[in-house]
C-alpha cells in the first residue's frame, strides 16, 4: 500500500519522463498527417477514437490539473485574492515564456526562411502581426504568409497551440473555484467533472461545430477541461486510493478494449488516469527523477520543426523519417530553451512572488 506522502512526491516520480515520452508521442502522431497525410496507428485501432497525440494531451492536461490544484491553499476569504496573484504569477510565468521564444522563432526566423513571398511583403504584410496574437495565451492563429502553402497539411506553422487558449481557460476556472473557496470541495468539483464528461458523451448539437476562442471548438475545448478535471479530483481523493498493480493491469486490458468504443474519452479519464498515476508513482526511478522538464518545450516547438522538415523535402515526407529528424533537432533545442528561457523566467517568478509577499508582511505590520 502506498501512503499519501509517497503518491504526492512528485520530485521521487516518473513524472517527467512520462511527459517527456507524451511529448515525443505528439510528435510521432503529428509526423502521420504532416508527412504524407497518414492516420496513426492508435487512431486507426480506435476507429478514430483517439490519436496518440489526443492520448498524449489526455496526459499533459490531467497532470496539469492534478499539479496545479494545489496553488490555491486554505485560507481566509480576504486572503484569497492575494493567492489568486501568486497564482496567476506562477501560471503565466511557466507558459508565457516558453511560448515567447516559440512564437518568436516562428515569426523571426522560421516564417522568413519558408515565406513564398519577398521578405518587403512577408513584413508590410499584417498576417504575422496576427500570428503574435498567440502570445496573448487566449488565442491561437494557425498560419504566417506565405508559409507552408505546399506541405501536406497546408500553412499551418504551429498546430500544437491551439491548447494553450484552453489550458489558459481550465486555470481560470480554477482561480475562480479558488476564490471562491470551493477548490477543496470533492462534491464540488466532482460536480464539474460530471457536467463536463456528460457534455462530451453527449456531442450535443449545441457544441458540434461551434467554435470559440482561437479557432479551436468548443467540443474539443471541453473535452480538454474535463482531464484536466480529472486529474484535480484524483488529488482531492488521492489519499484514499490505493495504487495496486494488479488494478493497473486490469485497467490497461479494459483501456485496450474501451478505446474502441464511443466512451473512449470517459475511460481514458477514469481507468486511463488510475494507470497513469500508477505508472508514475507506484515505482519511481530515481535517474529519471532528476530530468530537466523539458516536455512543454518539446511540445510547442515540434509541429513547425516537422513543418520545416516536410517542406525541404518537397512538401512530403515519410513519417519515421519526420519523426527521427525533428525529434533529433528539437531535443536539444528544448534543453537550450530551458536552461535559458525557463530558467531566467523562474529567477523573475520568485522575485514577483517576493514582491508580493513583502506588501502582505507590510499591509500586517499596518494592521497592527
């Protein structure tokens, strides 16, 4: 039996070697479709129930509510405002910066290289003034001028961001239910876990089709919430789950069965998220304990990589060797990027977090 303090030692997981191996999933998914307009396998095995990109997103997003669930703590009505702005400090300052230098990258370096169009145009044009919308975190724009009109899968530079308006949402849920000081509440947040995933079973007519901020559907933005839901549930109940191995065999066995069928998403969300926390927590590896979390950068910078690669190659690729090169070339770039990017973004977290702190220590000492 596994105690509460060992499931919630995230420093002794395999946490971040699961995500470093979601983000190189989303990058071997992505490789089918940009390289020669190939379904993954997974997808073909589901019947188009889920790729191993939407398996790996399943994953990223379930963490990311079972991680961040824990920014709000318990505390007076009047302190929660203050909670809410380191919140807000440690949220923007761990995505922003990563997606700065992406888009940056994209517009600066990436856009003029493969542009169709001289670079006079590609500039006086306002199509990657646009593009930089993305940094605002709600918005996502699919495409710069002029680039990428041959490949495969036509003009879009960075696929992979159209999560980030909806991540961006579920932590505006939860600063609201933290303000509120219902973040804690199981029945609560159950609540919302159950409206959401009935919302997703049901594909009503209501969300098909319907689209909302960034382009992406609001189908595909609720099923996002809901793992991310899940994964905050499975912290407030961790303490009383047992993490069995003989439980996660089963639950892998029912997944390979589950995923064939239309409650593909609900299972991955249940049984899915029961192996998962398995997989991280049950048998840590100490060496991989200590890895750089390099994922996100893997994640948001691989679909124009693999867009550039296609494009050398006449606008069609074989996938193996899309997946091979780009993963070669981002690697490293992620590594580069966090102990630059990442690093430096942390040092300007603390010091914000500081600069709150002090005004709450001040605003006592008036008090009194």
């Amino acid at each position: 039996m596994h105690s509460k303090d060992a499931v919630r030692d995230s420093k002794m997981s395999n946490l971040t070697l699961v995500q470093c191996l979601a983000a190189l999933l989303v990058v071997f998914s992505h490789s089918y479709p940009l390289g020669e307009r190939l379904t993954d396998p997974l997808t073909r095995y589901s019947h188009k129930g889920v790729s191993f990109g939407a398996l790996a997103v399943a994953v990223f997003m379930i963490f990311s509510g079972y991680n961040v669930a824990q920014s709000f703590v318990e505390c007076p009505w009047r302190a929660r405002l203050r909670a809410l702005y380191e919140f807000s400090v440690k949220r923007i300052l761990r995505i922003w910066p990563t997606i700065f230098f992406t888009v940056a990258l994209s517009v600066l370096v990436i856009g003029p290289m493969m542009t169709t169009l001289e670079l006079s145009e590609y500039f006086s044009s306002d199509g990657w003034l646009r593009y930089c919308e993305t940094l605002s975190l709600f918005t996502y724009r699919r495409s710069l001028p002029g680039c990428f009109a041959t490949n495969v899968f036509k003009d879009s530079v960075n696929g992979s961001l159209w999560i980030i308006p909806w991540q961006m949402w579920c932590y505006v849920l939860l600063a609201l239910v933290g303000v509120l000081g219902f973040h804690k509440s199981g029945r609560f947040v159950i609540c919302l876990w159950l409206v959401a995933w009935c919302l997703c079973i049901d594909k009503a007519e209501l969300l098909h089709n319907v689209h909302w901020v960034g382009g992406a559907s609001l189908e595909q933005g609720i099923r996002i919430i809901g793992f991310f839901l899940s994964g905050w549930v499975w912290r407030l109940f961790e303490d009383r789950i047992k993490l069995d191995g003989r439980v996660a065999l089963a639950c892998g066995a029912s997944l390979l069965i589950l995923i064939r069928t239309p409650v593909c998403d609900l299972a991955l969300a249940t049984i899915g998220c029961y192996l998962l926390m398995y997989l991280v927590f049950a048998h840590p590896l100490g060496f991989f304990a200590r890895l750089p979390p390099v994922s996100f950068g893997i994640f948001v910078m691989s679909f124009p990589v693999q867009q550039c690669l296609v494009a050398c190659h006449g606008g069609r690729m074989n996938h193996l060797a899309n997946f091979f090169w780009a993963s070669a070339i981002v690697i490293p770039v992620a590594f580069v990027e966090y102990f630059t990017i990442e690093r430096s973004a942390r040092a300007a977290r603390s010091f914000l977090l500081r600069i709150g702190r002090h005004e709450r220590v001040e605003d006592k000492g008036e008090r009194k």
